[in-house]
C-alpha cells in the first residue's frame, strides 16, 4: 500500500480445486489483502498469483467476477424482495438458480417463519431478518451466480445463536464441490478446513493441514483455545 514496506511478503501457496483452507492470523496480518488478491480485486507489485496456470491478470474480469463470489460479513440489503435481494441486479440469475440457492445457503428452513416466503419484502434497514437469516441470505446471492471459487468471511462475534451454524453447514454442504477459502475466527469453522495458512505480519507462517499445525504451530494452538473458549 505504501513504498516502505510490503503488507504482504513471502507467502507460497497452492491451493487445490475443492479444498476448504482457512486463514486466521492477527488482524493487520494482511488476511484482507490476500483475499482481495486472490478474488482479482487487486494485485500484487512484485510475485504471480495464477488460476489454473493462468496469470490472473491475464484472466478477463468479467469472467473472475462470474466464477468468483466473496460473502462479506455484512451484507448490503436492497429495498425489495427477498428474490430480488439475492438476484442483486444480474439479470442472469434464473428463478432455478435461485431455488438452489435457498436450498444450499439453508434459508429455505427460514421461509416458513417469514409472512411471504421469497416474497416477503425487505429494506436497507430491515428488522425484519435475524442476523442467521442476513447471513444466509448474503450466502444465497453467492450461491445463485453458481462460483467456483468462494470466500467467506467470517463476523469475529456472533450475531445470533445460529450465524455459527451457518457457515460451518454451507462449508461441508460445499466442500469437495466448490473451492473455498475462509477467513475463521471459530472453533467449528476451522474444524471443516482441510488447510490452514497462518499470516504472521504480512508472511506466511505456515500453511499445512489442521493435524501439522497442531504439532508445531504456536499461533494455530493458542487460536483455537481461544475460539474453543469464546
Ligand atoms: P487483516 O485482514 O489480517 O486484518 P489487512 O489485509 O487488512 O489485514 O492489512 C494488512 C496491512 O495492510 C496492515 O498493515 C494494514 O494497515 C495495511 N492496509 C490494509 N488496507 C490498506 C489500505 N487500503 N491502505 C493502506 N494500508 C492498508
């Protein structure tokens, strides 16, 4: 971001189509920057990051923006229905894509506790959904552009008893199907992860399986107490 030092530096990493791999590290650690990075948003002054062989700058955006899809931790919600909230504009979004979409992300067990299903209307300033439900929802509008690669980054706190849930069902309802990778902060989260990289200021630590880490990674070890404890 600035010339004097790099955010991110030495991290090597290749990540198999299919694979679950977590991201934890301290905040400031460049979690952030690698995902932008790995998404096409933004990249790097010096080294490659590569999708199939291919330099991801040689990659069409349009085609990166269709096969990618990042769920953030807060998604924006638009004046209308809850279609048309996962839709979000793209008029290639068919109503099939949608029914699976509901399906995969889990809000269809919602469906029958809103006054109008898909057609119950919400806003900007909606009260009207949980914060599992928001969750789910954001999940959706990912799902419906059918990705292959996927981020999801975890909320740090609880928003309801059920937001853990969420991501933990939507990563093993996807896992093997739909290449993932998640910024975690929870216990159950990394449990679903076949592999972990630790950012330590700006490098990578290590980036091994959850069993490696546990033998020899310190940083791993005292993140999962606490996540086991919170
Ligand atoms: P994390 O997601 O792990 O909290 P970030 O990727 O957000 O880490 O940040 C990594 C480093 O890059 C930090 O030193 C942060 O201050 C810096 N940084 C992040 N975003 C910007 C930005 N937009 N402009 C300048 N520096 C930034």
């Amino acid at each position: 971001y600035d010339e004097s030092h790099d955010a991110l530096s030495d991290v090597n990493m290749v990540i198999e189509a299919g694979e679950v791999v977590g991201f934890i590290g301290p905040s400031g650690s460049g979690k952030s920057t690698l995902v932008e990075m790995l998404l096409g948003l933004r990249f790097p002054t010096a080294g490659t990051i590569s999708v199939n062989g291919i330099d991801i700058r040689e990659v069409l955006p349009s085609d990166l923006h269709r096969l990618t899809g990042l769920v953030s931790q807060e998604p924006q919600l638009i004046e209308g229905d809850l279609t048309e909230n996962i839709r979000f504009f793209r008029g290639s979004i068919t109503d099939d894509d949608i029914a699976m979409a509901v399906e995969a992300s889990g809000l269809g067990r919602d469906l029958s506790s809103l006054p109008e299903g898909l057609h119950t209307m919400i806003g900007p300033r909606s009260s009207g959904l949980s914060g599992g439900q928001r969750q789910r929802l954001a999940i959706a509008r990912v799902l419906a552009g059918r990705p292959e690669f996927l981020v999801l980054d975890e909320p740090t706190s609880s928003l309801d008893v059920h937001s853990e849930e969420v991501i933990t069902e939507t990563l093993e309802r996807l896992k093997g199907s739909v290449t993932i990778v998640v910024v975690a902060h929870r216990l159950s989260t990394l449990r679903v992860c076949d592999k972990v990289l630790v950012l330590r200021n700006g490098t990578a630590e290590a980036f091994a399986s959850r069993a490696d880490l546990e033998r020899d990674n310190d940083y791993y070890n005292s993140a999962i107490q606490l996540a086991a404890l919170s």
